[in-house]
C-alpha cells in the first residue's frame, strides 16, 4: 500500500492514507506530502475521487463503507496496481519465497542500467532506501501476490514464477490444485509478445509446463531456468560464501559468463537468474546486467544485517515459511558462525497446515527459540495450534536444542544473556520480531 501511494505521489496525485500505527514508512509518505491519518474514520475519505484498500480491511471497515455511501470507487490494492502495470510494460513477480529479491534486484539493475523502470515492491530496497518509484521508463516491476488470488489482476509483459508451495490454501479452499490451477491462469495471461519465466527446479512448476504449453502460452514464451534441471538458462559452479555468492550462468549450452552476488545463499542464485533473465529480455547486455547486480546489498527483512560488533552478527529476516526458513539457515551457516535461530510463526491458518514441514525446518541452526504465533487482527485461533507443539515437534523432528519463548521481551532478555563471541543471531517472521534484533543490534 504504502508503495503505490508513493508512486501516485511522484505522478502527481494527492494522497491521503489511514494505518492503524505510526511507522517509519508512513513518516516517508508524509515527508513526501501525504496526508497520513492514525486511526480510522469515516471523515479521512471525503473529498477522494477514489479509495483504495488493503486485504487487511474488512467489508465492514468504517472508511470502505463511508466510500460506497458516497458512491466513491472503491479499489482492492491489486485492481489499483493492475492499472498500473497493464498500461505499461508490465514485470510481475510470482511465487511462494523471493518475490520481494527477485523484483528489488530487478528494479535495482533496471535502474543502474538507465532503464527508469517505475517498482512498486514489498520491501524496501537497501541500495536505495525506498520500495517505490514512479519511473519515466516504460516497464514498471511488482510483486504479484498469489495469497488472495489477486495477482489474477495483472496481464504481465514479463510473468516469472520462482516456486509454488502449499500456503494460503485458507484462501484456496483448502485445495493446493486450485492454487497451482490460479498460477497457470496467471501465466496464461502474458501479453501475446510477452514472456513467461520459470524455474524448472520447482517440482511444482515442472509438472504445470504440459498445462502451460497446452494453453495460450506459445512455446517461445515460455523460458526455463534452473540449477539441477536441463533449463534454457542454467547456473553452474556456485561458489556460496559468508553474505556472497558466485556462479557460471549458461543459456541455451553457451555460457555467457560469471555473476558475482553481494547476498548469501543458493535461493538468490535463483533470485537472480530470474533477474538477469528479465533484464536481457528487457534488452539488457549481459555484462551490463552483472556489473549491476553485484551492486545489489538486499532487500529490508531479506537477510538484513542490523548489526555486527565484537564478533556477534545480528540478522533479521521475513522468512516465515519452512522453505524460507531452511534457506535462511543454510545461507546463516555459509558465514562458519554458531546460529541462534529465532522464530515467531504467523498465522494459526499457516501454522496448523505446515505444522510437520515447520518442525522439520531447524535442522542446521545450533540454538532454536520459538516465540508465540503472531496472528494479525481479526484470524480466529484454532484449538490445539499453539508455540508449544511445534516446540515439541522440533525437538523431535530436527532439532533438540529447542526452547519455547511465549513474549519478544523474553527473548531480548535471554539473548542479551546469552551472546557471545562467533554468534549469528536471526530473528525470522513476517509479524514484529524484527523488533527483537533492532532491539539486540543498538545493544551491542
């Protein structure tokens, strides 16, 4: 949301926004000259010509009513988005993890190359410091979101899909077919001269490619990639090192040379071959394309470094998927320090469908502390899916140096205790345990 206000901003619009509290975000927005309300109330959308609205907000939200009262048009944040994307040329970023890499990276080399791209992403950009330009360019780069099926919204000149896992299915009836069945959709909805990007390493996804092809997709449009799999565009030779990573890249059985990486793990060797691929589409040169994403520090929450003194390294990250998680420890491992795995699981729905992948997921870090699930305003609790049976199942599935840790003040506490020399310390979650690490990182 608050990267689609930024962007009207820049063209031109006036802007008024309500949030519930005040954020570092926010204070941007009104840097930039947006109205920013905390609270909601009937009264901030008089006078809009349109209102726009988030997942977040229920159909009984006073201002989504007050709208319709008035006869306001009132738009979900992808109908807003789609308005965007599908009038220019649009790159839409698909997938269970590395949405927000995959399309900051995109944004960043775009942006380093000339292209002028306009990005509307999820995470702030580290190089740049914002989540959100209103570009002169022609492309404009955003994530599409598959949680609520709102990335059906976009018709893409670039679709890219970086993996496909079983989350949402709240949304999806409790049926993992009828999400994959939404991401063919998504990709069948490509511009006839546009391009479909996907990694053929995803089990899911290769299964799909019969779908694909056997649809409005012309093979042509179709453009694989992958590490371990034949794919048009491969990765060889992956050198992965503390908070860097090398690799050979090849299309088509010819290389066309080495990419360096200023950001850890095996998963942003696929974050940036979907990149690379984007940007040669977008007509790119190759070593123009990897001088610049050597370039690229990361994304805010995505293996973001808060802090590092006296040989204790303080690390925050999003993950709040088991997939993620692995990938977030095995990149954590490649630095040779000890790692103290901290953990908020998010939402009772997610936490009780991958309640046995999540017990599974700790296996590579020496120290685990799981906090209470975060579960936004309004998600019902459900009976018996609590912090302390997934502790159990950790201990017994993957990890038994596992300790349950109910309040973030706790785990600050025990932290601060407890560091010493050779720690990397992560916090990981898509609620607020981010604050823990801030917290940990102005400490030392």
């Amino acid at each position: 949301m608050s990267a689609i206000a930024r962007v009207m901003l820049e063209m031109g619009y006036k802007v008024t926004g309500s949030d519930v509290v005040r954020a570092e975000l926010t204070e941007k927005l009104a840097q930039k000259g947006a109205g920013i309300f905390i609270g909601h109330e009937a009264e901030h959308v008089k006078g809009a010509d349109l209102v726009v609205y988030s997942t977040a907000l229920s159909k009984d939200n006073v201002e989504r009513k007050a709208a319709e009262e008035l006869n306001i048009p009132v738009l979900h944040r992808a109908q807003m988005l789609s308005r965007l994307m599908n009038a220019g040329k649009g790159v839409a970023v698909a997938g269970a993890h590395g949405k927000t890499t995959t399309s900051s990276m995109i944004a960043l080399v775009m942006e380093t190359c000339k292209i002028d791209p306009t990005y509307i992403i999820g995470g702030e950009i580290v190089n740049v410091g914002t989540n959100a330009k209103a570009g002169k360019g022609e492309y404009v780069v955003a994530e599409a979101d598959e949680s609520d099926g709102s990335f059906l919204q976009y018709h893409p000149t670039i679709a890219i899909v970086t993996n496909i896992e079983p989350d949402h299915l709240e949304n999806y009836e409790g049926d993992f077919n009828k999400l994959k069945e939404a991401y063919v959709q998504f990709l069948h909805q490509v511009k006839p001269d546009g391009k479909a990007i996907v990694c053929i390493d995803d089990t899911n996804l290769q299964e799909m490619l019969p779908s694909l092809r056997g649809g409005a997709l012309r093979n042509d449009q179709i453009v694989t990639y992958g590490i371990d799999q034949e794919a048009n565009y491969r990765a060889s030779d992956l050198q992965l090192g503390d908070r860097k990573v090398s690799f050979i890249l090849h299309r088509d059985g010819e290389t066309l040379g080495n990419v360096e990486l200023s950001v850890p793990g095996r998963h942003n060797v696929y974050n940036a071959m979907a990149t690379i691929i984007t940007c040669l589409e977008a007509g790119l040169s190759f070593e123009s394309v990897a001088e610049a994403i050597r370039l690229f520090r990361g994304a805010k929450r995505r293996f973001h470094v808060l802090g590092e003194k006296n040989d204790i390294l303080v690390i925050d990250d999003y993950a709040h998927h088991p997939t993620e998680i692995q990938a977030t420890i095995s990149a954590a491992k490649a630095t040779g320090k000890r790692i103290v795995a901290v953990f908020q699981p998010q939402r009772y729905t997610r936490t009780y469908f991958l309640l046995e992948q999540f017990s599974c997921a700790f296996g590579e870090a020496d120290e685990v502390i799981i906090t209470d699930i975060y579960s936004p305003a309004g998600e019902q609790q459900i009976e018996g899916v609590h912090s302390r049976k997934l502790v159990e199942m950790i201990v017994q599935n993957s990890n038994a140096n596992t300790a349950y840790v109910p309040t973030k003040e706790e785990v600050l506490e025990r932290l601060i205790a407890s560091k010493k020399p050779g720690d990397l310390i992560i916090t990981m979650g898509a609620g607020d345990i981010w604050k823990v690490a801030a917290a940990l990182a102005e400490s030392l």
